[in-house]
C-alpha cells in the first residue's frame, strides 16, 4: 500500500448488541492452547505468517468462550481444533491469492480438501504430492479423530457443515471477484453460510455427546434457531469487523476496483444513503431482530422438546455471547488491527468502541417485529404456527 493510498485510521461507535445469554472463558484454555499448537507443530513448524495468525486471531479462546464449561475430554479437544484449523485455513488459504481470485482453483481446493476430510481411509504419512491443497494431511487427522469420537450422523453434519461454509464462502467470493453485491435480502441467506457457522451445531452435538436424532435436526423450529443463530454470529462478526474490512477496502479500490469485500455494514449504507452512525445503527437493530426471534421461539419451541433439544439450544445461545466476547477479547488483535496507522499510532489501538455498553439485556421494542426479507421469512411464520 502506498502513501497516498493509505486510508486514514477510523474509530467507529457500535450500539450495544441485544444478547441475554452469558458465558465465561473455559477453565482448561491453557492446556486447550498448548495442546494445539503442538498438534499444529506435529505437522511441520509454523512459518511466521501462521504463527502471527493463530496469535492474532486468538482462534483457542475464541473455542473456550462459545463451548459449554462443562466440556471436557477428546470433544472438548476436537472442538476448539476445529476451530482453530478452520480460522487458519478461511485465512491463509481461501482468503488469499492465487485461491481467492479463481474461483475454479477455489472450488478444486474445496472439493479435495473435502473428499479427503470424507474418506474412512486413516491418512498416511506419505500422502502428501507437492500440489496438495494447504493444511490436507491436517484435515485428514482431525476428520479421522472426530469421525472416532462422533456418532456417524454427528460425523456426517460436520462435513456437511464444512460443506456449507466453503460452497457459501465460495458464492461470496463469486460477488466479490465479479464487483457486485447481494441485496440484504440475498446476504441474509448468504451470510448464514460463508463463515464458519454452519460448524457449530454438529461440534455443540459431540462436545456435550449431545444425541439428536435425525428427525429432531429436521424439525423446522430447531432448524429455524440453527440458522437464525448463526446469522446474528455473521452479522456480529460483520459488525465488529468493520474499521478493518473499511481500511483493507480502501487499500483494494485503489489497486483494482472490482474488488469488494461483501458486509452488512456496506450493504445497509448502500441501501439507505446514510453515514455510517446510522448504518451501524440500522446494522444492530437487523440483527437484533434476528436475536429476537431466537429468543422468542426458543421461548416458543422449548417446553415441549426434550432434554437433549433444550440443553443444545441453551448452548447455541451461549455460544452467540462467546462469539462477541472472543471479538472483543484484548488477546484478540484481528478485530483491532487495521492496516494503516497514523505516525506515532499504537497499531492495537481498537478501531472501534461501544455506546453505553457491549450488550443489552431487552431489544428495541421494533426488534420484535419481523424483518421483510423473503429469504428467511419462514422463521417468524413459526411463531404463528
């Protein structure tokens, strides 16, 4: 990036984000810490890039904050690897060229990477050709060891979550390479897909050894609190992220402007004309009616489930206050990092900060309402049912 291209650093006030769960950063993260960056090293040392990454992106407590305290064990274990092995390959390989601009190449890479993580074969050490995709024999050992821990249904959620995430990660690359961008009613359904959210619910099923039956993933109203939850983990991500998605967008359009990087944010500015103090207040009150809803039909839904449904869906809402909290965690510098600052500027300087407080215990009274989007209409005529 060049001088004159640098865009000046921004600090942006977000109101607070409607969430009344709590959660509490897991008593074993030391052990959790160590315990992956040696299985990470076991496979090769980590270059300086990736050693940065997995420190900045603070990927372990990121899992101690969104897992239940009552993990414990090779679930617990696999959980917060998933997590970790995931973060670094949507950072270092789908999100950075050559592979984020092909979308040929990104397909092979997933397709590969998935066939590997599908197959009942034990990985074996000598595998590995010189046009493997990054991470493989990774991959190849974490589905072995949670396809040996999860029930076969659990196992089979998580790669289709994998799946999901990269086919949608996959589609948002697709806008972002063409120079265009989804409506809100488009990103509502994408954004559920294309970041790591589509993992969570099979990784909350083996970390507690949770047992839902196929039938009970089925039912439209767990179906409908999946979703729903890992839009607002989306959105909140989107939120948060911004000054540094703004710094890096500044950066791209003045090297090649068909590069756009997709999120709420921009997308609400574009639609409504605004600056940016009403678009992150539009911003949080879209997301807070999704929060709403996930309330309003566990609230629905829950007395009549069974225990197994109603410990998972108390778990997906404490893992939408984890998400937050790992955000805004000072272990965490992505969300703080931009990639310009002024001279003499402290680089972890936070690029953002909240109005009042981070969260809020009672939504707007609108945020009941829902919101006039087709693609996710289904989940509010629940309520009616």
């Amino acid at each position: 990036m060049t001088e004159q291209t640098a865009p000046a650093h921004i600090s942006l006030e977000i109101p607070p984000l409607y969430i009344p769960y709590t959660t509490a950063l897991h008593p074993d993260y030391d052990t959790l810490n160590k315990e992956a960056l040696a299985w990470l090293g076991a496979f090769g040392p980590l270059d300086k890039t990736q050693a940065s990454l997995f420190t900045d992106y603070n990927l372990v407590e990121l899992g101690c904050l969104t897992l239940p305290m009552s993990a414990r064990g090779e679930g617990l274990q696999l959980t917060v690897q998933t997590g970790v092995l995931g973060g670094l390959f949507d950072a270092l390989v789908l999100e950075k060229e050559p592979v984020d601009q092909d979308l040929g190449l990104m397909a092979d890479v997933i397709t590969r990477t998935l066939q590997v993580m599908d197959s009942p074969t034990p990985p074996q050490p000598t595998d590995g050709q010189p046009h493997d995709p990054p991470f493989l024999a990774l991959w190849a050992d974490l589905a072995h060891r949670v396809r040996a821990h999860a029930e076969p249904l659990v196992f089979h959620r998580w790669i289709d979550g994998h799946r999901t995430w990269w086919l949608g990660q996959l589609r948002q690359t697709a806008y972002t390479l063409s120079g265009s961008r989804p409506s809100l009613d488009e990103y509502a359904f994408l954004r559920i897909q294309s970041y790591g959210g589509p993992t969570i619910p099979p990784t909350l099923e083996f970390v507690r050894e949770v047992d839902l039956s196929a039938q009970q993933v089925a039912v439209p109203e767990l179906r409908a609190l999946n979703e729903a939850a890992m839009l607002v983990m989306g959105w909140d991500n989107d939120i948060i992220s911004y000054a540094r998605e703004y710094s890096l967008n500044e950066a791209w359009e003045a090297d090649n402007n068909r590069r756009h990087p997709i999120n709420l944010v921009y997308l609400v500015q574009r639609d409504h004309g605004c600056a940016l103090p009403e678009a992150f207040e539009h911003a949080v009150r879209l997301r807070d009616h999704v929060m709403c809803l996930f309330v309003q039909l566990s609230e629905r839904y829950l007395p009549t489930a069974d225990h197994d449904v109603r410990t998972y869906v108390a778990d997906l809402g404490g893992t939408i206050r984890g998400y937050v909290e790992a955000m805004l965690s000072p272990r965490t510098k992505r969300y703080r990092k931009t990639e310009t600052t002024r001279p003499g500027q402290d680089p972890d300087t936070p690029t953002f900060a909240f109005t009042h407080s981070i969260t809020s215990d009672e939504p707007e009274p609108c945020a009941r309402q829902p919101l006039p989007f087709s693609s996710i209409a289904w989940w509010w005529h629940l309520l009616d049912t």
